[in-house]
C-alpha cells in the first residue's frame, strides 16, 4: 500500500502581478497540474495568521498524491512541467516546493 503525501509549495506573486498570480493559479494552474501529474487533490491557502519561526512566503498550494516507488514527487512535478502553461506572474526565485509523507493515521 502506498502512502499518502502532501506537496507544498510557497510562493508569491512577481510585484504588481497578484490578480494576474491568483487567476492564473485558481483558474488554470491546479487543474493543469493535477491533469499532468496524475495527483489526487489540489488547493491553495493564503496565509492569515502565524506564531512563532516567520512564514516566508504568503501563499500556499496543497497538492496530495501517493507516494511513487519509482519517482519522486518532485520528478513527477518538473518532469511535466513542459506540458504546463508557465506564468510570469510567479515571482520564482523566492518560491519552494517540500514534500511531506504519512507516517501515521488520520485522527479524526
């Protein structure tokens, strides 16, 4: 059975491109993601409150997939990158991509 994982990725809009970021993520990018990659979810958060270590980066898109034996997330992610519409609204040199794996049940 695999396990779940999470893929996380912080970004922010390239300045004076916010409305350009949000419409290009909410109205094309997750969709195209998860068509190419074959993941299961994807959704995006904005950052509203935080203690403690400072969050870098205000946005976030949560995408969930199940672990790959053979490929890692991320090689999944650039592998089909090309098949993706690229937007220069993403301010690229300041956003990050962490995935994280299961390693315990859901507690509901």
């Amino acid at each position: 059975m695999s396990k779940k994982q999470l893929v996380l990725v912080l970004s922010e809009p390239t300045e004076g491109q916010e409305e350009a970021f949000n419409r290009y993520y909410e109205d094309l990018h997750l969709d195209e993601v998860l068509q190419t990659t074959g993941w299961n979810l994807a959704q995006r958060f904005k950052l509203v409150d935080q203690v403690g270590k400072e969050c870098p980066l205000p946005y976030l898109a949560l995408y969930e997939t199940e672990a790959n034996p053979e490929k890692s997330a991320i090689e999944v992610m650039n592998e089909t990158r090309s098949e993706r519409e690229q937007s220069g609204s993403i301010n690229k040199r300041t956003a990050g991509v962490w995935v994280f794996e299961e390693i315990g049940p859901p507690h509901e």
